[in-house]
C-alpha cells in the first residue's frame, strides 16, 4: 500500500516528468522528419486528443482508486468473479524493458555531453563517424556512460516518491522547460523557423502512409507514458484534493507542447542551414551537433543546452519507468527498497549492455535474432506491441470491467467532470480508444491493411 501522497504541483511535474522525454525531444522530431512533416503531426495530435487524453484518464482513474501497485489496483477494483484481471498489471514491466534500451540513450547523451566540451564536428561525414565510432566500437564507454544513468536512476527512485521522485521533478522540469523555451526563443529569430513551421504545420498527405499512422499511434502512447503503469503508480498517490480529469489535460498538454517546441527548435536549425529532416534516430545525435557548428562558440553553448535539456527529459521518465515494478516488489513481496531498486536495476541493466553489444561491430551478430539487434527487437516490441496492448487492457477495464456506477461516481461526483465531458470520455474509452488500438495491432500484424 502508499502512504506517501504526491504534492498537487508535484504530481503534475512528476506525471509530466514521466511524459516529457526522450519522446519528445529525440523520436517525436526525427519520426516527423521521417514521415514527412505536417500530416504526420496532424495525425499525432488527433490521436493524442481522442485516444491519448482518454486512456490517460483511465489509468489515473485506476490508480486513484487502487491506491496500489498495477498488479494489486487491477486486483482490487475488478469484479469478483474477474479477479485474473490482475494480470493486466503485470504491463508495469514493461517499463523494465524500454529501461534496457532507453538508458542506453541516457548514456549516449551522457556521453554527448562530456565529449561536446571538446567541440562540435565540421560536418555531417565526421558527426555520422563519431556518432557510428561510439555506437559500434566505443562498447566500454557507452556501459560506464549506460552503468551511470541506471546508478542515478536508481538513487533517485530509493529516495522514494517524496524525497526522490517528487523533489527531482520539481528542480529538473521547470529547467527543462526553461532550457527549451529559451532555445525557442533563439529559433524564432532566425529565417529556419518559418521554413520550420510550414513543415511542421502544412499537411503533406502524400507523405502519409498506412506506416506513418501506426508509428503515430503507437507514439502517442510512448510519448504519453501510456500503456504499462507509470502514470496509475504514480496516480496511486495521487493527493485526495487532486482532479483526475485537470490533471490529465496538464500532464497531455506539456507533453505536447514540448514535442512541437523540441521540433520547431530542432527544424529551425536544421532549416535555417539547409540541411534535410529526414535523418532518422541520428537527426539529434548527428545533424544537429554539425549544424550548430555554425553558429562558432555559441553553438557548443546551444549544444550543450539542449543535450542537458535531453538529459534531465530522460532521467525524470526513466524513474517512471522503474518505479511501477519497484512498487510490485515492495507491495507483494514485501522487499525493502533499497533491495527491489537494486535486483530490477541490475536486472534491467545487464539486458542493455546486451543492447549495447547488439550495435558494435564486434558482437552484433551474437546480440541479434533473426538479422535484427536487440535493441531494435526491444524497442520495437515495447512501442509498437506491449505499450498499446497496455492500453488497450486499460480502456476494456475501465470500459467495461469495472463497475460503472463507480467510475461515474469518482469522475463526475468527486472530480467534477462536466456531464457532456464525462459522455464523451465514456464513448471514446468504450470504443473509439479500443478501436483505433485494435486497427493498428491488427495492421502491424499483417491482418489488415490500410
Ligand atoms: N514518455 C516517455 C518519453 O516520451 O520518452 C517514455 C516513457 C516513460 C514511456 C514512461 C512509458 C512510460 F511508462
């Protein structure tokens, strides 16, 4: 069971701080690159506004009313005669396996960060050695780099939701923002940003694929740290006071809000030197180091902003991502702490020095299957496969396995929600959230085509 309660602020910062991350600052913009610009974020944000917010809503719901682990809130709030419905908590280990790709990332913006001091590179040939040079031979620097960002993440989730999550996110988020606001602020004196804007907000539909739509589904839920228990641990200590349905807008709304900044800020520097988005996950680690070479002494200033800004986005999600199984640990076999941060970092972090190999020239065959690297092999299961299947058991629960006159009693009674709103929520979580999931499982699948 919780006993300790977020402060209000700090839970927004906290439920932000687990949305705003390497989604947003590293994917979001190169997935947008990739699939063209404008009608890749319409999309995105259609999703956001009739899937996203809606499963959002659900899981904060579940976790408000569980008060407990994933595994137990399942347990507690289904009916009698569905108790195995705590299977479904069981999606708080995902977190687990997207940590063992995405504090590799951590590591290789740690290792930005410190190797940046030394200067940028003159041009995209030398940024794509670098960036390959790390990736595929440098195997030792990026574990001591991958060891630091789990010894850090660790720390700060044995300090416990108030001394550790809490707190964190106070001080990390407002200078996250602040970093990127400031950066925008720059952008948009330059002649980048327009150039930016126009590909960022005019829909080419031609670009848009039946591939695009389900990276952009799929995203959605990444980004919003949907799907696999975050969000309902962090809502069981939700504090009593708290609206389910604001908070939810606010935590959907900074996390958009920073995705489309990132992408102006990143587009606009790209743009105003004439380089092309389309980069792929290379777009932040090598076009835009060589790109701000441009900008002299200024631009390692700017570099540095933005990898610190990257960092601090990627530690505060990654401590939403250990802690639902941490807390599983702790509620159903009584583990102390400091014991459960131990076994599932070292457990998480063994899997990504496997990930780590799965790249290097040297042991890549072994750490593949079939062909493809392990780390590909988990960040594709989690993001395409694991994170909407999460959301999908979340909308069935809250849809139709849980009793009506008590989900319509804790949003519409206790917290406010207006009758109409509560009507929409209702209908998209019954149906158009399951059906947007479905649609795009069954089409990763082979089943249908769009
Ligand atoms: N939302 C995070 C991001 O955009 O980087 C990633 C994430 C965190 C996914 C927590 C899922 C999660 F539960």
């Amino acid at each position: 069971m919780k006993v300790q309660r977020f402060s209000k602020i700090g839970f927004i910062l906290a439920a932000a701080g687990s949305a705003v991350g390497l989604g947003n600052i590293w994917k979001f913009p190169y997935m947008t690159g990739e699939y063209g610009g404008g009608a890749f974020v319409l999309v995105y944000l259609i999703i956001i506004a009739f899937v996203g917010f809606s499963v959002m809503i659900a899981e904060m719901l579940i976790g408000a009313l569980g008060r407990s682990d994933t595994v137990t809130s399942f347990e507690k709030l289904a009916p009698p005669n569905k108790k195995y419905w705590k299977l479904a908590g069981f999606m708080g280990f995902n977190g687990i396996i997207i940590m063992t790709f995405y504090s590799v990332v951590i590591g290789w913006i740690f290792y930005y960060l410190y190797s940046l001091l030394r200067g940028l590179p003159t041009s995209t040939d030398q940024a794509k050695a670098a960036f390959d040079n790390l990736v595929g031979n440098e195997v030792l620097a990026q574990i001591f780099f991958h060891t630091l960002a789990v010894v850090i993440v660790g720390y700060i989730v044995y300090r416990g939701i108030k001394g550790g999550i809490e707190r964190i996110n106070l001080i990390l988020m407002p200078a996250l923002m602040l970093i990127l606001f400031g950066l925008l602020a720059y952008a948009m004196t330059l002649d980048g940003f327009k150039e930016a804007l126009s590909f960022m907000f005019e829909p080419k539909w031609e670009k848009l694929n039946s591939e695009a739509f389900v990276r952009a589904v799929g995203h959605s839920f990444f980004t919003l740290s949907l799907g696999m228990g975050a969000i309902m641990t962090y809502a069981a200590s939700l504090p009593k006071e708290a609206s389910i349905t604001k908070t939810a807008f606010i935590v959907t709304f900074m996390d958009t809000l920073i995705a489309l900044v990132a992408g102006l800020v990143i587009f606009s520097f790209l743009f105003q030197f004439g380089a092309k988005p389309g980069q792929g996950p290379g777009l932040v680690f090598i076009s835009l180091p060589t790109i701000l070479n441009n900008f002299g002494t200024l631009g390692i200033f700017f570099a540095l902003l933005f990898f610190l800004a990257l960092a601090f986005a990627g530690i505060t999600s990654a401590i939403s991502l250990v802690e639902p199984v941490v807390q599983y640990l702790i509620d159903r076999f009584h583990m102390t702490r400091t014991k459960a941060v131990i076994f599932i970092s070292f457990i998480y972090w063994l899997v990504g020095v496997g990930a780590i190999l799965s790249y290097s020239n040297a042991w890549g065959k072994i750490f593949s299957i079939g062909g493809k690297p392990l780390f590909d092999i988990l960040e594709y299961t989690t993001d395409s496969i694991l994170l909407p299947l999460g959301g999908l058991l979340i909308a069935i629960f809250v849809g139709y396995v849980m009793q009506k006159s008590q989900v319509k009693a804790h949003l519409q009674t206790f917290n406010e929600m207006n009758p109409t709103m509560y009507r929409i929520w209702y209908f998209s979580i019954r149906y158009i959230a399951p059906l947007a999931l479905l649609f795009m499982m069954l089409n990763l699948l082979g089943v249908i085509e769009l």
